[in-house]
C-alpha cells in the first residue's frame, strides 16, 4: 500500500510517501490511522487530532469506516480551503 503524506503531516512525519504493508487487522481508514499512530512519536504527534485529518482512498475523499485493501492509495493531508 502507498501512503502519501501532504503540508504539515509531511513534515512532522518526516517523509512524503511510503510504501506499507499492513497487519491483517487493519482493513479501514480508522484502523490505519491507528496503526500509523503507534509508528513513532513523529507519527503520534502529526495524527493525534483526527478531526482535522482527511484521507483520501484512490483519489476519493475517504470517512474512518472506509475499506482499505493491498494495492490502495491512501493519502493524508490536512484540511485545506480554496480562495
């Protein structure tokens, strides 16, 4: 699985992509974040607020029961605004 970190979450991870394979448990977007958040205190501190976190799943924007499967694309990013 592809992980793609944008902005912020990108810094404070220290790394704007990866390539992952998940433990058999993890099979949604909440399940992911959970997991991402027990990698290390950059991973911690970047995703500890999950209100303002979006994920998006192959391109569509994702909610935390989203299934996520081997071969996906998953990206986070902060909240963003248009103007």
């Amino acid at each position: 699985m592809k992980l793609l970190y944008f902005a912020w979450l990108k810094q404070k991870i220290g790394v704007a992509s990866e390539e992952v394979t998940l433990p058999d448990d993890v099979g949604d977007v909440a399940g992911l974040v959970s997991w991402l958040k027990g990698r290390g205190d950059n991973y911690a501190d970047a995703l500890k607020d999950d209100a303002i976190i979006r994920v998006a799943v192959n391109q569509a924007y994702a909610k935390p029961a989203t299934p996520i499967a081997e071969g996906d694309e998953i990206a986070l990013f902060p909240p963003v605004t248009g103007g």
